[in-house]
C-alpha cells in the first residue's frame, strides 16, 4: 500500500522512506474502512486479525496477540483493559505483530528498532518467530529483566548511555548512515536495515488500533465516555483514536471516547502543548520509565487527537504512581509502574470535572509488571 504524508502532502511507494522528506511521519495512504455491518460472531482464535477488514497489513506472524481481557476496576469505578496480559507483557505486541509482518511483505532480513524496553521486547520476539534478526536500541539504564528478554530472543542489544531521546537519536543515525554493525557475527551478506519504529511505522498503529476494536466488540458495539491510556510516544492513544474513528465512519458504534492521556511530570511535552501543567510536583517522573518522552515523533498528531475528542492529558508525580501501582497489586493487578500513571491521573481527571460520576470509563493496563527488575 503506497505511504502518503499527511502534513505535506508528498506520496510514496510502499517500500518507500521510514519517514517523510519534510521529516514527518508518513501514513498509509488508504484507509480500509468496511461498509458492512458488524459480524453477528467474531473468530477471536483469528486474535488481532478477526478485524482484518480494518486492516491495511496482512497477517503473515502472529504468536495468538489480541483479545484481552476488560475487567471491572470497582474500586476505581472504571472497566480495566488488561493489555499487560500479551504474548511478550505489553500492548506493543499489537503493533509488533503489523509492523514485522509488513517487513516480511516487503522482503526484510533485519529489523531495528529503539525502546525503553516494552516495543523491543515486542519486536524482537515477532521478528524471531518470522525468522529475522533484530537490533534494539535501548537506554543504558533500561529495566534488566527487560534487557535480558530481548537478548534471550537471539537479537543484538545496543545499550545508549543518555537520555530516552539520545536512543533514539543513535537508532536513526544508525539507520540512516546505511551501517551494518547489526550484521556483526552474523553469516549473511550485509542488507539496509527496516526501521520497526512503534513511533513512526504506520503499520504498529494499525496494530494499536485493535484495542479499540476489542475494546467495542466486548462491550455490544457501544464506544466508553473515555479511554484512559498512559502516554509517551502516544501509540495506543492513537491507535485508539483511530480506531474508535474507523468503527465510526463504519458505523459499528454511535459515538467517540474522549481520549486521555496521562504523562509523566517533568516529560510531559502534550500537557504543556494543551495548556496544562507539566510538571505538578516540580519533579521527574522517573517511576514511569516507560512514557518519558520528550519529543513524540507524532505529537500534532496527538494533540489533534486530544482536541477532536474533546479529551485531556495531565502529568502524574513519581509520588502518585508509586502509591497506585501499590494500589494495583493488592487489588490482583501486577502491572508496571508506568501503568499506575493512568490510575492515577483518574483523580486528577475527577478533579478537574473531565471524568464525572456516572461516566463509563475504560483504563489500560498497558504492560506486566513481571519484567520490571
């Protein structure tokens, strides 16, 4: 499927450039929306592809991702999407799944991608079940039990001392300068490198968008008031934003969640784009690893995302993600600490009157806390 850029226009081959000329990031340039009604059962042994009518990729590795359970969070007054329950602990496993099955369709050997450490993870996994070699760039300073899972899968683990943004800068110069060095100890002939970005591959947003999918399959076809999802680079928020906008144009459901995002202070460039306040307790979030970014590849994405949806984002103190993700596991859910951001920017939210009493609320539990140490 040819790419397009939705910021100046430019059109692409579909085995084109990982990002525009003007250096946003491209999209695919159809957008399948069916004109039918929803099916009267779901193959949900099909996982992620059950909706491969809203799909732009074809299912070419799948390890069964899809389909997580929505459960009741009484004590939040919320419904939880329990995406922390993949195949590799997270919900990037749905934009692993499109983004390395689109490589398989354009002939890739070699994938790299830059991580804190869930969307390597994910990558890696999926490109050994296709038979592929990965390279992941990660932080230095990235969670071990995370680190040592991507090694396991047989991928080249490139450690960057710095900032989350420095990782990503190395991938991209990395990528960019046609180097080889992911080739090292292999046996094949060196090949260009594609780009598994969670950031900037349209097809790991397709992937993203299923949770939306699920989420009004599970629920009668009917959308929530709101989705609550922690958020950094932005793929599930956006990849929830577009589905719910996909099932709407198809007229599978009647109207659009308000989506809300919730940051990291101190890394929280969306908050402050909107008006908020970015850094409440005048510190780093440094609890929520998994969402410090800042610099989103798609942030007048997300930004325009939050004000179609007549949504929010706020940023959550190291403080209140501590004391919630405490919260989360003695009520049954062992998730990441990042996850405990979207719980508690639930106050935060009832607070400023974004989240009233009564409202039908879906949270995403978005990675398990399993791989943390």
């Amino acid at each position: 499927m040819d790419l397009a850029c939705p910021d100046c226009g430019r059109t692409y081959p579909g085995d084109g450039p990982w990002r525009c000329q003007c250096g946003h990031p491209l999209e695919f340039a159809d957008r399948p929306v069916p004109d039918d009604k929803p099916p009267a059962a779901i193959d949900r042994d099909k996982g992620l592809w059950a909706f491969s009518e809203f799909l732009p990729v074809e299912r070419r590795v799948t390890l069964g991702e899809g389909w997580t359970p929505l459960v009741e969070g009484d004590e939040w007054g919320v419904q939880f999407k329990l995406e922390s329950v993949f195949p590799t602990g997270s919900f990037k496993d749905r934009g692993a799944a499109t983004t390395v099955s689109r490589a398989l369709e354009l002939g890739v050997d070699w994938v790299v991608e830059d991580s804190s450490g869930n969307a390597g993870l994910a990558v890696a996994t999926y490109a050994a079940r296709a038979g592929i070699d990965a390279e992941i760039f990660v932080p230095a300073e990235a969670k071990p039990g995370k680190l040592r899972a991507i090694e396991r899968t047989g991928a080249t683990l490139r450690r960057i001392e710095g900032t989350r943004q420095d990782v990503t800068d190395a991938c991209i110069e990395a990528i960019e300068s046609g180097a080889d060095e992911g080739s090292e100890a292999k046996t094949r002939e060196p090949v260009e490198a594609y780009y598994a970005s969670h950031a900037w591959d349209p097809a790991f947003l397709a992937g993203t968008a299923t949770v939306a999918f699920e989420i009004a399959a599970q629920r009668g076809w009917s959308a929530p008031d709101a989705f609550v999802t922690p958020l950094g680079h932005g793929t599930l928020f956006l990849g929830a934003y577009r589905g719910f906008r996909a099932l709407l144009e198809a007229g599978w459901i009647d109207s659009m969640p308000r989506l809300l995002g919730a940051q990291a202070a101190g890394v929280a460039p969306i908050v402050e784009a909107i008006g908020g306040d970015p850094d409440p307790a005048s510190e780093r979030n440094d609890a929520a690893d998994g969402i410090q970014i800042a610099e989103p590849a798609r942030n007048d994405q997300i930004i325009e995302a939050v004000e179609a949806t007549d949504g929010d984002a706020v940023a959550v103190p190291t403080a209140a993600t501590e004391r919630e993700h405490d919260r989360l596991a003695r009520a049954g859910f062992h998730v990441e600490p990042t996850c405990a951001t979207a719980t508690a920017a639930l106050e935060r939210f009832r607070e400023r009157g974004v989240i009233e009493d009564g409202d039908d609320i879906v949270t995403a539990l978005t990675g398990s806390g399993l791989k943390t140490s």
